[in-house]
C-alpha cells in the first residue's frame, strides 16, 4: 500500500512504505493501480490522508544486502541508486543515475535533482542492459577510459563538456575528441587530439583546462551574436553584488584579452574576468 503524491496527465507518483521503513517515491501509470478513498475527512489532501494506493513497485529491492556504497567503479549512468544518509532529507529514496560529474563528487538524478556521491549506495545485480558501461577498446586491445563530464556555469546557463576516448596510441596515452553541450543540445566539438598519459590527477587537470579553451569561444560567440543585458557580479564594500541592465562590449578570449568588458546603465564601464561572474537576463 502507498501514498498518492499527485497526478500529472495520465501518471501518478505514489509514496510507496517498504518493510524497511524507507518510503520510496514511484512513477506509474494511472491504469497500472487502484486508488481507495481518502482516510479522512477534508478538502485538503495532505501525506496522512491522502488517498491509499495498490499496486506493484518494480525494481524496488528492500534488501539491505543488495546495495553497497559507490565507489570509484561501481557504478554508471542508469543504475538505480538510493539515500543511505540517514540526516538527508530524501533518505531511503531510490532514483536513477542521470549524469555523472566525478570532479565535482556528485551525480544528477532522475527525480531528486543533483546529490553528492558520498550519500548514495547502488542498488547490486541489476540487468545488464542497466549496469554495464559500454566498455571500448583501443587498438592495444585494452578497455579506454570512461568518458569524462565536465559541469561549467556561463552567462547563458550550465553546459557540459565531454571527453571521449577514442583510441590508445601506441607510445602510450590516448586520442580523444570533446563535445560541448547546453541542455543536451550539442554545441561546439573538438574532433580529436591527444593526451600523453593517464596520471589521474594530472590528466584531468589538463584535460578541463582543454574543455574550456574550447567552450569559451563557443560562448563568446553565442553572447554577441544576440542583443543580450547582462547582469554583472561585481564587488563592493559589503560583498558582492548585480549590476543589472549591462551592454557586453568586448570578451576575453584567453590570449591577448583576460577580462569581459562592460557599459552599465549610467555609462560606467566594469570588467569581469569569469564567464561565471555575468549572466544573460
């Protein structure tokens, strides 16, 4: 038995309560369960008399044997993962992996939006077609290295730079090729290049630094072209603050120009060097 949450068109997200005592949150189909009637009295339908549900939870182990804290390499985008820290307050939730961003330590989520890795456990045996990253081999006939996301704030919304190992080479390191998206939507692309090694820290420093030589020109171009204001962070005697209203007159590019450029409202003219420092109003 669960809990109707709310109805959206022909779907319902039901509070289902497991052996447990965890409380997962479900999307079903509205044919898929059977609805009672409200406990109680009123016209406000709150958590304690909302109406009660019947139906199948699918996939929805309550098994504590059958999930482990993630690690390094133990789970992928797909996997069902759930809250196992106890003073969250989506503890005991299950969701699914979306997104993976290993520098930032955090994964984005089907329904629970963005969460830290260090909070979550991955769910164990679960289908092949769930769990198994796709695994590609260079021309060594060695496994390449998972893709790499990189989470970057611009003045037109976060996008995502990914590197995607291509190939090995034969004095050791890789080819590989970076494509730039907003909103799952491609926008820029380096078709190849090469990294010399695979030092874990090393690499990734430098393979980020290559990401966003090759996001900004992209950015740039998309924030001239249109007749955007901007508002512009800036700092001041209690702090920072917006200015709004903001004309771009030029943009850094990283070589010869380090700084965006700026003409506020009153004519005054500010300088940021950071893409996450002005943003498209």
């Amino acid at each position: 038995t669960g809990r109707l949450l709310s109805i959206e068109g022909d779907e319902v997200y039901v509070a289902w309560f497991l052996k447990s005592g965890y409380v997962q949150r479900v999307k079903h189909n509205l044919s898929s369960i059977s609805i009672a009637p409200p406990e109680v009295g009123g016209d406000e339908v709150t958590p304690a008399n909302s109406p009660a549900v019947t139906g199948n939870v699918q996939n929805q182990s309550d098994d504590a044997g059958e999930w482990e804290q993630l690690t390094d390499d133990n789970f992928a985008e797909g996997h069902i993962v759930r809250v196992h820290a106890k003073s969250h307050p989506y503890h005991g939730r299950q969701t699914k992996l979306v997104k993976i961003a290993l520098l930032d330590k955090e994964v984005t989520t089907s329904d629970l939006d963005t969460l830290p890795i260090a909070i979550l456990e991955v769910q164990k045996h679960q289908t092949e077609s769930q769990t198994e990253p796709q695994i590609k081999l260079g021309s060594n006939g060695l496994p390449l290295p998972q893709p790499i996301d990189f989470n970057f704030v611009t003045p037109i919304g976060e996008c995502v730079a990914r590197v995607e190992f291509i190939d090995s080479l034969k004095a050791g390191g890789y080819k590989y090729k970076i494509e730039i998206f907003k909103a799952d939507k491609k926008i820029g692309a380096l078709k190849q290049s090469t990294i010399a090694s695979m030092k874990k820290d090393k690499t990734v420093k430098e393979l980020k630094e290559k990401s966003f030589a090759i996001l900004q020109p992209v950015i740039n171009k998309l924030i001239t072209k249109n007749t955007y204001t901007f508002k512009v962070q800036q700092l001041g005697d209690n702090g920072y603050f917006w200015v709004r209203g903001c004309q771009l007159n030029s943009v850094a590019n990283g070589t010869t120009t380090q700084v965006y450029v700026f003409t506020t409202p009153d004519g005054k003219t500010i300088t940021v060097a950071g893409l996450n420092e002005f943003e498209k109003e």
